[in-house]
C-alpha cells in the first residue's frame, strides 16, 4: 500500500500480507484487531456478510497461529 490506497481490495491484500507474516501469539492478536477495523470500517461500503466471507479464511489461519485463552483474558481486563 504504497500509495496508501483506501479501496477494500488492496486493504484486502495488505491485510493478507500482513496475516501471511504472522508467526507468534501477539501477532495473531493484532492481526485479528486489524481484521476487526476492516470490518467496522468496510461493511456499510461492501456488506456485512462480504467482508466476513472476505476474511475468513485469514481468521482461521490466526486461530491456528494463537492461543485464544490469552484473548479471552484480555477481553476480560
């Protein structure tokens, strides 16, 4: 995103990117809150169920990355 592009599509691909590089359990969590802003941000512009199926596959790709007890403690703080 060089040019800093807002259009859902190369945000998409950037996000992609971003979920490919992940590796630790910190990472896992932040990609997941980026996923979340995609959502809040793009689903009035592309539809509530597009975007989820847009990025599904990447969530489960993160569910395998961390350890989800660890988000579930920080919800609770």
């Amino acid at each position: 995103m060089d040019k800093r592009s807002t259009h859902w599509a190369d945000v998409l691909n950037w996000l992609q990117t971003v979920v490919d590089s992940c590796k630790t359990q910190e990472q896992a969590l932040t990609c997941e809150r980026l996923i979340k802003n995609f959502h809040r941000f793009y689903e009035r512009r592309i539809g509530h169920r597009e975007a989820w199926d847009l990025t599904r596959e990447m969530e489960s790709k993160l569910w395998k990355i961390g350890d989800w007890k660890l988000k579930d403690k920080i919800k609770n703080l």
